[in-house]
C-alpha cells in the first residue's frame, strides 16, 4: 500500500507543480461564467455543432444546464470539443424538431423565480462558506442553474443566517476538489488540502510531519525481473492510446491524458502536500 502511495505522489509531482496560499473560488466568483473545464479540456458534448445537436437535432443541454461551472464547461465547446464530429450523419430526431423544448427550457429561464440555492449570499454559500452549486453549474444561463440561483434575494437565500457556514469544513474539501478538478498540470494548484490530508499521506509514507523518513525503509523494485514483463506492457499500452478510437481519428491520448488525468493531477496537486511528500521521497527512496 505504501509503494502505491509513493508511486501515485511521484506521478503528480512530476505532473503537478506546487503553490502555497488560500483557495480561490473556482470562475472567479458563485456565478463560475468562466469555468474551465474538467481537466482544461471541453468535451464537446454540448454547444454549436456538439454531440448533442449531432443527435438529436437541437442542442438541449445547453438551455437545461447551461455553460457555465464546472459541468457546463466540461460538456460545453461545440464543435471544437473533444468528442463532437462523430456522431453518425443523420441523427435519430429530425433537425429541429426538439427546438420548442429549448425555447421552452429558455422561457423558463428567463421568467421563472430563482430560489436563492446558489449565488451571492445564496443557502449554499451560508451553510458551506462556499457556493458550490454556482461552481458546479453557474448561476447565469441554462434553466436549471438559474432556477437554484439569486442568491440572498430569493426565498432560500435567507433561511440560514448570513456568513455563519456551519458545514464550512465540508465546503472547503468540496471547494478545493472542484478547484483541483478544473486545473491541468501546467496550471499548479495552492494545495487547498494539505491541512486536511497531510497528516494521513505523510503517516502511510512513513514520514513525519517534518518531513523526514519513518522507522521503515522502502524495499528496492525488483527492476531486472520486472522489466521483461513491464517492457512489453509499456509498449502495447503506447500503441493502443495512439489507436483511434472515434471516426474523426480522436485516440484515446486526446480524451485520456487531457480530460481524465488532467483532473486527476489538478485534485492531487490540491489534496496532496506536494512540496513535503518531495522530500520525503528523496529522504525515503533507495
């Protein structure tokens, strides 16, 4: 267990670059009308010429979800996304022929009461410090996001007292995770986590809080009876991420290392002590 650990945490520190300092809300603010996407990388599930209006006919996720947060942003980007461009000429629904329901998803957006769950002052950000709904899905646009926004001027905005944030610690981990997730490796996260999680990394590290090694050396890798069999593998796996995979040539390298690992390394670089685990290693390591 503790080889895998020290695997992992070598793997994001070489892909993850370390800071220091307090979180920031993701987007800049609750609205999150700038979210980047999971791992930098949109996928291209929703928006102008995405899978969804490849489909169906109409972009439906669009006006129901919107673009902004965390979601919007990762299925957002149209054409330009990561999977748009494979879907099968000739979708199953007529072109068009959902349009009343988007224009109904807009009507309700720009008519119905928002209910004051996420936005400025919102019941999200008084019960968790952080508004985490704003992150995940904006505030601004698509019907859904802009039913639960508004805030502390919409009935639940003001149900629990303002700024009191009795789940904040469940706010703060929420908060740092989606930061992390929203990051890519050349971005560099501000280690919201370390507090939290420090301890129980360094402890299954066999460190102290120092920093230094524990009582119990790594055993070496058996690198000459492994490398037989890890060769091959590491080869095969090569050519199998470089096979494509979708009718526009996409290999699984274009969705994978952008999109997934991208994340994964942004959380890591967020929960993980990055700067001590480093020493720890050349402390620990044969």
């Amino acid at each position: 267990m503790r080889m895998i650990l020290v695997v992992l945490a070598a793997g994001a520190l070489a892909g993850c670059s370390g800071g220091s300092g307090s979180p920031s809300l993701v987007g800049g603010g609750s609205s999150s009308g700038s979210a980047s996407a999971l791992g930098a990388s949109p996928l291209g599930v929703s928006g102008s010429g995405g899978v969804s209006e490849e489909l169906l006919g109409t972009d439906i996720l669009t006006p129901l979800l919107g673009s902004g947060g965390l979601v919007g942003a990762t299925l957002g980007g149209g054409s330009d996304g990561t999977l748009a461009g494979n879907a099968p000429a000739g979708g199953p629904v007529p072109e068009g022929a959902l349009s009343p329901l988007a224009d109904a998803l807009d009507m309700i957006a720009s008519s119905a009461p928002p209910l004051g769950v996420s936005g400025d002052g919102g019941l999200g950000q008084d019960l968790l410090g952080h508004d985490i709904t704003g992150m995940l899905l904006g505030t601004q646009d698509g019907a859904i996001p802009v039913l639960l926004a508004g805030g502390n001027d919409a009935p639940l905005g003001g149900v629990a007292p303002e700024g009191s944030a009795p789940l904040a610690p469940v706010g703060d981990l929420l908060a740092g995770v989606i930061q992390g997730a929203q990051s890519d490796a050349s971005q560099g996260n501000l280690n919201a986590l370390e507090p939290v999680l420090s301890p129980i990394i360094l402890g299954l590290l066999g460190a102290s809080e120092g920093g230094g090694p524990g009582g119990t050396t790594l055993p070496e890798l058996p690198t000459e009876q492994l490398s037989p069999v890890l060769g091959p593998v590491a080869v095969l796996g090569t050519q199998l991420l470089a096979t494509p995979l979708l009718p526009n040539g996409t290999t699984a390298n274009d969705i994978v290392f952008p999109v997934a690992l991208g994340a994964v390394a942004g959380v890591a670089d967020a929960a993980l002590p990055l700067g001590t685990v480093a020493d720890t290693l050349a402390g620990v390591l044969p």
